[in-house]
C-alpha cells in the first residue's frame, strides 16, 4: 500500500495511507488546549489534538498504518537535505561544549 508523510506547508503536514489523504494543521491564534486539527481532503475537521504526535497516533489508528514512523522518516530526509547543504563555517573553529550530561563520569 501506499503511504507518505510531508510537511507541505510549516505546521502542515498531509498523510497519505492507500486512498485516505489527511491534513494536520496548526491553529496558533486558537485558545484551546488542542490546537493540531486533523482534517478530511475537503477541510472538514475529523480530530482535535493536543501535540502533532497525538494527531498523527490518532491517524495510525484509524488505518493500522505507523504514521509515526512515517514522519520520522519524513523528518530524517529534511534533516538528510539540510546536511548536504554546504556549511557556511568551519565547525573544526568552534569551542568545544563543556557541559556535560549527568552520569557521563560514571560511564568512564
């Protein structure tokens, strides 16, 4: 089956699964606590919910399909695009973090 993720639009995701096409939208000037709409192809709002990962948990189980790791992968291949760009400096220039995690030292 046929299945894709894509962000097509900044806080627009559409999902593809077989036939089923859904959009997931953000509302940034609503005053809800579930601000992620996930739509029909034709705009008409099926879910509400409260992060873009529940939305996407909500899709998965109407279709059985992973949704989840769909996105992830669509995610992957942006971040996979964006490393290929050439870099403008050189990394070997810049400090090194000096921070820590906690329990680095007893790993040692």
């Amino acid at each position: 089956m046929d299945y894709s993720v894509e962000e097509i639009q900044p806080n627009v995701w559409c999902v593809r699964v077989g036939t089923v096409m859904r959009l997931i939208r953000f509302r940034s000037d609503s005053m809800t606590f579930a601000p992620w709409d996930v739509t029909s192809a034709e705009g008409q709002v099926l879910w509400s919910a409260a992060s873009l990962a529940s939305a996407f948990r909500w899709i998965q189980a109407r279709t059985g399909y992973p949704v989840e790791a769909l996105f992830a992968q669509a995610l992957l291949e942006r971040s996979g695009a964006a490393q290929s760009a050439p870099a403008v400096g050189d990394a070997s220039n810049a400090p090194a973090d000096p921070r820590q995690a906690v329990g680095d030292d007893l790993l040692s």
